[in-house]
C-alpha cells in the first residue's frame, strides 16, 4: 500500500514456494496514500514525507469530523475521491467543506480542529487498510500477513491490524516506503533468473556501513576532540542514563530504513516525565506532540505491553500496561500506546547489554531510542556526522564505538 508506484497504489499478491503472484491491483489515484498525503499537506506540512506527524498528532483528536467524502471505506476495500483530493491547480482544496476550515499554515499554532482532523484521517486510514488485510486474506486464505509500502509505515494501523486477531503472523519490511525498492532491484533479476526467494524469516536490519575504532579514532584526531576509551561502553552509557543524561549511541553497521534501532540512536531514561519534552526542546528540535519510541528487552516486552511482543522493527504499536504507564512516561503516547522495538540478544548483543545494564540500576529493562539526527536531517552516517550533530544539540555525552566523548 503505496502512494503510488508506476501506476499502482495498492497491490496483492500471494507467496508461495518461494514466489509471488499478483492477485489484485488497485491503480493510483484510488490510492490510501494520496489521501492521507493531501490531508498531511492541509494540516501544513510535507506531503509525501511528514505523514508521521498527522499520525503522532491524531491521538490528541477526538472523532467527529466526517471525512467520507474523501475516502469511502463501505466499498471493497476502500474508493478515493480523487476529485476532491486533488482540487484543482489554482486551488488544490477546491470544493471542500467550510467545516475543515482553511489549510493550515506550515509551523503555525495547532488548534483543536487541526487535532481532530488528524484523528478522522488516522481513523479512515487503519479502516482501508484493514479492509484490504481482509481482502487479502479472502483471496489467498493465508493468514500470514506482511506489508510492504509508504503506507505500510503507519505503526498505529500496523499495530491494529497485529492486535485484531485475524492473522496468524505479521512482518512488515523495515524499510517499506521507497528506499525498499532497493530490494525490489536485487530481487527482480534474481527470480527472473528462475531463483525462488530464500525462505529464511529477515530479524534485523544492520545492512549499512560501519566504522571501526580506528575509523573513529582518526576522526576525533582530525577535530582534536579530548575523548576517553572505555573498557564497557555499555555498562558507561547505562549509568549515564541512569542519572538522567541523553546520549548519543554510535554502533556498528548502520540500520536499513526510517527508524533508528540502536546502532544510530539517541537514547535517554523512560522513567522520567518530563525527558520526552527535555529531548524534543533541547536535542531533536521537533513538535511537541511527536512521540518517542521504547527499546525493550525481547523477554520484557509482555512485562510492560499488551501486545507486540515480537517487533523487531519498531514498526508495530502496542498499548502500554495501565500500570507501566507511569514506569515509563516518556515513551507512552498521550492515547496510552508505545511503538516499541524488541530487542534480541543474539541480534545486537552491544545494545541489548546497554539495556540489560540499564535495568539492573533502575529496575526498568526499557530505554528511550530516537533516530540520531536533528530536524529534518538525515540519521547520522559516518563518525563525522555524529560529531557534529552532538555538538549542534543538547546531548550530554556520545558514546562511538569504545570512545566517549563528553561536553
């Protein structure tokens, strides 16, 4: 479920013995992602790109705004008006109701109208995609989901289609919108070659780059940067946490896709309440309302959440136990939810450590993890980039490889 891609929006296809076959195509402009790209552009921001804001806003609404004249999900699965979505050139929300008021204008004031409009587009949104789920599952009678699109990156639906009880399993590739079709291009030629697709289940996503000590080494030689080499980086970034200091955490091979997942982190303490808008003011720069996400200890997770237990990805959410809410404040959502990752030993044992570390001085086997970057740049790549992004925000300290680096 895409924007779009040649032509298509939303594509079914059915895996198996090592191949897919298409099922059913639904062409672009009936596209779930042009819809909620043309509202995300409304409600003044970044079409196509900031859809993560509309839904890390859409919990702060309340339902009420009818938005079916937009997108229809009573049909199977769903019918887009693209009429109304794309307005005309002079004017692309022409004929809409004065009831949704004016577009709003990008970095101004959000009101309650705003609030709620980003409630019904979520809303409508998590209704066509599990419309389609269930399409999907009449046609193939398979009830092993994955998902795969720009749209597929909407965790909240994600985690209410995981939660509804009409699929066995669920996998939703990590890099889903359109730098997935890097796949795409390795895969194509493969099974054209008369290849079948190897079945083998994908748990982790470190396919990027690395730097080792050395590399690192040399770079804060470079900037002449005092730095100490620590003999347990994660034991040190655990009491740092601990005593409540953000940090920078730079390790390994970088991840594939979006989210951050402990190899380009920024890491804080989920027991504080007020760390959420302490990270958001100081390090990240970014809207208020926007959500971080919790790292867990794989064997935690059921400990503090209701499902989700398996989300390697931080691409499912979950709610939180009512009465771990207020253990881990910073990372629930205002709706009582958490996009959480789950964290195996046997994948990244550096940071499950960390986070092993971290719940033995506090009791709490939870961290807050945030992509490593600021405002509207790109995850941290190389040695340098970490440098300099910790020295243009409020972190306390960087952890890079072995080395320590405070201000």
């Amino acid at each position: 479920m895409d924007g779009r891609g040649a032509w298509e929006a939303t594509s079914i296809w059915h895996g198996t013995k090592g191949r897919v076959y298409p099922v059913l195509t639904i062409n672009w402009p009936d596209s779930l992602g042009l819809f909620y790209a043309v509202f995300t552009g409304f409600l003044g921001f970044v079409p196509n790109a900031d859809e993560w804001k509309v839904m890390g806003l859409a919990p702060y609404g309340k339902p009420g705004v009818d938005l079916s004249m937009f997108l229809d999900v009573r049909t199977t699965p769903y019918m887009a008006h693209a009429g109304l979505l794309h307005g005309t050139g002079s004017n692309p929300y022409c004929g809409w109701p004065a009831a949704l008021g004016s577009p709003r204008e990008p970095e101004s004031d959000i009101n309650d109208l705003h609030k709620d409009i980003a409630c019904a587009v979520q809303d409508l949104c998590e209704s066509g995609m599990l419309n389609v789920v269930r399409m999907a599952l009449e046609k193939t009678h398979s009830k092993n989901l994955c998902l795969a699109g720009g749209v597929a990156l909407n965790s909240k639906a994600n985690g209410k289609i995981a939660a509804a009880g009409i699929v066995d399993n669920i996998f939703v590739q990590p890099a889903a919108s359109d730098d997935g079709v890097a796949l795409g291009a390795a895969l194509a030629p493969f099974l054209d070659g008369g290849q079948r697709l190897p079945l083998k289940s994908m748990r982790h996503a470190y396919l990027g780059p690395a730097f080792d000590d050395d590399a690192i080494a040399a770079t804060l030689n470079t900037y002449k940067i005092r730095a100490s080499r620590l003999s347990d980086p994660a034991a040190t970034a655990a009491e740092f946490l601990s005593q409540g200091k953000i940090l920078g955490w730079y390790q390994g091979r970088m991840e594939f896709g979006p989210r951050a997942l402990g190899s380009r982190s920024i890491i804080a303490d989920p027991r504080d309440p007020e760390m959420n808008a302490k990270v958001n003011n100081a390090v990240k720069f970014r809207e208020w309302w926007r959500p971080f996400a919790p790292s867990f200890k794989k064997e935690a997770a059921p400990e503090y959440l209701e499902s989700a237990y398996d989300s390697p990805f931080m691409i499912l959410t979950a709610q939180v136990r009512p009465e771990k809410r207020s253990v881990i404040p910073s990372v629930t959502h205002v709706d009582g939810s958490a996009r959480p990752q789950t964290v195996e030993q046997q994948i990244n044992p550096l940071y499950y450590r960390l986070i092993d570390e971290f719940g033995k001085r506090t009791g709490v086997p939870v961290i807050m993890n945030t992509s490593f970057n600021l405002r509207g740049e790109a995850i941290v790549h190389t040695p340098t980039d970490a440098i300099r992004t910790f020295f243009s925000s409020g972190m306390d300290a960087l952890v890079l490889g072995s080395f320590l680096v405070e201000k």
